[in-house]
C-alpha cells in the first residue's frame, strides 16, 4: 500500500487517510512511503514503512547500528530540527482537541541530541546478552554503545561486557553524575565480590534494595546547589536541560521573597532546591523513601533551613495553608482526581505543572480552567530520537 502521512501523532506515529485513518510508523509527513499493514483496529490501522517512494528533506541516516531492533529509540532517521517541529505538533493537538487549550506554544526547551542520557537500565537476557530490549518484545538486543549515553556510562557498560559481569542478573541500572552509582538486580544474595564492579568503574554498588558498597548516591551541580540521587530515585536522565529548566522556572516564579512554595511529587528536590535562596518557606511532598533520604542530604548539604520534607502521597497530604506557588511534576498518569480537587479547593496564585504525557497534561489543565488561565506552555525535548514529550505549563489564578 502506498500512502502520504500529513500529521504526526504521539507514539511515534505519522497519520494518514484512505478509507480508514492509517497510523504509519517510521515515516515523516509530507512524504510518500509503501507500508505493511501490522494490524486492523475497528477505525484505524497500524502500518509499518518498507520502502520510502518519494523521501522527506528532513530524513537522515540513523546514527545507531542498532537503530529499528532496539527498542529505546523511534527517531533517529528524522533530522533533530524536524523532531522538534513534529513534538511541539502533537503536543498542540493534544492540548487543543483533549484539553479546549488555544496556546501557541512559547520556544521549546531543548539542548545535546546525543550522549545525553546520565542513567541507563540495561536487561540482561538468560544468556547473558545485556542491552536494552527489542521492540514490543523482552528479547535483549546487545551492542557495543549506546550513543544516546553519556560517555562514563558507555565506558561502564563495554567494561561489564568485557569481564561478563551481567551474568546471573536480570538488569543493571547505572547513573552517572560526579562518580558511577549502579544498582544490580537479580535473585539470590548477590554478587560475592564487588571489587570486578569497582574495576568497571562503579563507585556505589547495590543489589536490589541493599547498598554493597559506596556512598548509595552520585552527585549534580544544580545552578550552584549539591544535588545528590540515588539510582532507586528518579531524576532527569538529560541533566544539561534539567538545569536549563530548572533556571527557567526559577526565572518565571520570581519574585518569591516572603512566598510559600508546595512541591508536589518533589523527588529529591530538583525543582525546588532552585527556588530555595528566594523563598520564605517550601514544603516538598514526595511519597519514595528513596527519595525523601535523598532530599533530605540535599538539604543538609547546601544548608537549607527553610524547606521542609513531608513523606506522603499527594493524595493524603492536606493543604492547611495558603501557598503562592505550587510546582506539580505527577508520574505520567497526571493528577488523580483527588489532586485536582485539591488543587481547586486550595488554589495558589501560581501553578508550574511539568509533565510527561501531552494528553493527560490537557486533560489536567482542562480541569484546572475552572479558576486558573493557562499563561505559556513550552515543550521540553527530554528524550531526543524517542517519541517521549515532556512540557512546561504556567498557570495563574483567575
């Protein structure tokens, strides 16, 4: 079948029309590709391109040999301007069509295309091949670097092959910061020595939740502050934009002298240490015990007296004062119900929502129109060569 996409769509997906709408995978819009139908749904098909009739301008050679077999990456074979482009389309479209939102987006956030990644979780497979899997498979495709990976953690990872230590594990995560943390995770006891780790270049060594050796934690510079993290609490793998966003909320939510902050879903502190040298008090609410002893180091170290940490879900934590900025970062199922109830009930004059889900983003901030207006929204390119679209929304109370 030979078609023409006009439109991308999230997923990795260009859209095009015959007598149903096609959902066609590795193609750009505007070009004219042959495709193999994978899959018939009731009012749309899932199609896979084989051949490229008449190529984009924007198509280039992927950088990954492995590119199309493993699974991590959807876009590599569009140029990074045209990745940008189609993102900040489908994050439109979805605040349009899901949420009633007309905002023209303000400049994306975006920085390195390549080597960016400071964490990684590698599978291993029963015979001991480590890499990342296949797509919509659990087969391991195995290869020698991933070039979306910072250098250190490429490094770690042909060390590990070399001396075989992945045998006997089912996954090895790493996070690279000032020094190499990883956490081991397989059955029985765990590694006998941890010194072959230490060789590959790790410092902190941990087998599933039980800490071997090291510190347990790797460290940023956060716009001047000590940010540590351990590898069982998430943190942004694209640290170089993590910090071009963090500044850039900073600069949004100033002034904030004599201004209460709530940190919703707060991690470790990344959106709020930041904030911390301008505002009179923070709360960061987080519920990982992982990452509240992460955050509450973080304190420590960069002598923070006015933030305050608080170990419990958003849902059961109780607004019981007026705060003037409230900064949401929610897992990519966005705001429960509850939440946004919440929220309604206790508005702030200032709300930062960083998501991870352009469609669960406008079905928020629809919910929240009810007495906020949506300021700026700007896309934020976390994940170059991958489908995966964050952004930044800004809202005031009414």
């Amino acid at each position: 079948m030979i078609v023409k996409p006009l439109l991308p769509a999230y997923g990795g997906y260009c859209i095009a029309r015959e007598d149903r709408i096609i959902l066609v995978k590795g193609a750009i819009p505007g070009e004219t590709v042959e495709v193999t139908v994978d899959e018939k749904k009731r009012d749309y098909m899932l199609a896979t391109v084989t051949q490229v009739v008449e190529p984009s301008e924007f198509r280039v050679e992927p950088k990954c040999p492995v590119f199309g077999v493993c699974g991590g990456c959807s876009l590599q074979y569009i140029s990074y301007e045209k990745q940008v482009q189609m993102k900040e389309e489908v994050l439109v479209d979805s605040l349009t069509r899901l949420g009633g939102i007309e905002v023209q987006l303000g400049p994306s956030l975006v920085d390195a295309q390549w080597h960016y990644r400071h964490r990684a979780q590698f599978k291993v497979s029963k015979e001991g091949a480590l890499g990342f899997f296949r797509g919509s498979s659990r087969d391991v495709v195995d290869f020698e670097s991933c070039p979306l990976m910072v250098d250190r953690i490429n490094l770690i990872f042909r060390a590990i092959k070399e001396r075989d230590l992945q045998r006997g594990l089912r996954e090895i995560h790493l996070s690279s910061g000032d020094t190499a943390a990883a956490v081991l995770k397989g059955e029985g006891k765990g590694p006998d020595r941890t010194e072959v780790f230490r060789d590959a270049g790790i410092s902190s060594i941990a087998f599933n939740d039980s800490l071997l050796e090291g510190s347990g934690y790797t460290g940023f510079d956060l716009g001047g502050f000590i940010y540590t993290v351990s590898p069982w609490t998430f943190f942004q793998a694209h640290w170089a934009l993590n910090m071009q966003l963090a500044e850039f909320i900073s600069e949004q939510v100033m002034p904030l002298e004599e201004k209460r902050v709530l940190d919703l879903y707060a991690g470790a502190g990344n959106f709020s240490l930041p904030l911390a040298r301008h505002a009179a008090e923070i709360v960061l609410v987080e519920e990982n015990p992982f990452a509240v002893e992460d955050g509450l180091r973080n304190l420590k170290l960069n002598g923070l007296k006015n933030c305050k940490f608080v170990r419990t879900t958003a849902e059961k934590y109780k607004i019981q004062k007026k705060f003037d900025v409230l900064v949401l970062d929610p897992p990519r199922p966005g705001l429960t119900s509850e939440v946004a109830r919440k929220i309604l009930e206790n508005p702030a004059d200032t709300v930062v929502y960083i998501s991870c889900n352009p469609s669960t983003l406008a079905r928020d901030l629809k919910k929240l129109k009810e007495k906020y207006d949506v300021i700026s929204v700007r896309m934020i390119d976390f994940f170059p060569n991958t489908f995966h679209i964050e952004a930044v929304a800004f809202l005031a109370i009414r």
